[in-house]
C-alpha cells in the first residue's frame, strides 16, 4: 500500500494516492472517457473521449475516440471548444475551436488548433491550425488551412482537398483542389494556385497558377526560339499586370 513516504512527488504534502479521479474535484469518466471541468461529459458521451475545460464536448453528438480541450472565447466567438460536438477520432485545441459546429461538419479525423479554428466545424480529414482559421463557413473534405484567418471562407468555404497557406489565405474561400499560399492569395476557381508575396491580394479568376512579384529581365537574345527538345511543345507567357502564366503553343 501506497504511504505518504513513498508516493512520490505528493511526499511532502503527506496525501494518499488515489485510484478515484473523482476525489481530485470536476473531473468525470463515463463510458471510458475522461473529462476535467464543470459540466464536461454526459451519460451519452461517446466512448474513449477526453474532453478539458468547462462544458468542452458536452454535446451528444460528441464521437468517439475525439479530444476537445479549451473554453470559450468571448464575443464574437462565444461557444466553448466542441459545444456543438466533434467527429470521430478529431482533435480540438483552443478557445471555442471547432464551438459552433454545423451538425454536417462535424469532421472525422480532423485537425483544429488554435483559437475559434474551424469555429463552425470542417469537414472529414481537415487540418486547420491558427487564429480563426477556416472559422467561417466549414471548410471541406480533406482542406489544409494554416495561418491567421486563413480558409476563413467569409463568402465561401475552402474547397475539398485545397491548401491555403499564410495569413488570410483563401480568406474568402478557396476553390476544389486548388493551393494558395502567401497572404491574402485568393481563388475560388476549382485547379487555382496563387503565390504571393506582395502583401495585398492576388486573385485567381481562372483555373491555372498566378504568381507575383517576379524577376523581370530585358530582352537580348532576340525573338523566342522553339527548344531543340521536340517535348516541349509551349513557352510560359507572363502577365505582369494580373500576374497569370500561361502556355504558349510554339508558332
């Protein structure tokens, strides 16, 4: 039996161990989950659930296997961390992350850190990390949303399977299958990609890759030459007004 000389780090405040989480205050355990803090946890908590921070995963469409720790931010992000619920094996870390939920985006296999991230949920096998990152309109399937605000989706939601990458990135959402990175790179057309780094926003209005700024350099080489290499059949072309590339069919 454990005694107050041998039980480790609590010697010196002479307490027994206990083998009760319930004697250490607000914590629950139901249906092999553990929860720390008023109101966590419900008789129909999903199993195998840790939830930290008051009223963190109280809903009942919280999954199994999730983990939800934080609290509520304040206006206008008032829900605590996963009020709402949270999906399957996802994890929620920081004040009202994942807290307003949409009951359809209630992701599985999800990633949200960072306050009020992914604020009104995601979709399935999303990783949403920074300050109220993809917090408005869920982001979809399989979205990487990283940095302040970015994916915000305040006019649209981050497409399925596109990556938005810096501060504001896709901040009005993103296209399908489309990457943005740089701040405020913006396209909403499905295949987009923007880079950016003129620290205003750069759109997409078109599938295909817009970049800027770029190295310019002054024609001395005279009139463009097809390559010796048959496979290369285009040139790129460059718009430095909008910043779009294209391929240019060789004459």
């Amino acid at each position: 039996m454990d005694t107050p000389e041998n039980n480790g780090p609590f010697s010196e405040l002479n307490v027994m161990r206990t083998t009760n989480l319930t004697q250490l205050g607000d914590v629950r355990t139901a249906n092999n989950s553990l929860g720390f803090g008023k109101g966590v946890l419900t008789p129909s908590t999903a199993s195998n659930v840790i939830a930290i921070g008051e009223g963190v995963a109280a809903s009942s469409s919280t999954a199994t296997k999730s983990i939800s720790m934080g609290s509520a931010f304040g206006a206008p992000y008032t829900n605590t961390t996963s009020q709402n619920g949270i999906g399957a094996g996802s994890v929620a870390i920081g004040t009202s992350a994942n807290g307003d939920a949409n009951p359809s985006h209630l992701g599985n296999l999800s990633v949200m850190i960072g306050g009020a991230a992914a604020y009104e949920g995601c979709g399935d096998g999303c990783v949403i990390i920074g300050q109220a990152t993809a917090s408005t309109n869920p982001p979809n399937d399989h979205a990487i949303c990283i940095g302040t605000q970015a994916g915000n989706g305040s006019s649209s939601s981050a497409g399925a399977n596109s990556i938005c990458l810096g501060f504001q990135a896709g901040e009005s959402g993103s296209g399908q299958n489309s990457v943005l990175i740089g701040h405020a790179a913006s396209g909403t057309t499905n295949g987009s990609i923007v880079l950016n780094a003129t620290g205003s926003t750069l759109s997409s209005v078109a599938s295909g890759l817009v970049v800027k700024p770029i190295v310019t350099l002054t024609n001395t080489t005279g009139s463009m030459k097809p390559p010796s290499d048959s496979n290369f059949s285009h040139y790129l072309a460059y718009n430095p007004g909008s910043g779009e590339v294209r391929a240019v069919p060789h004459a």
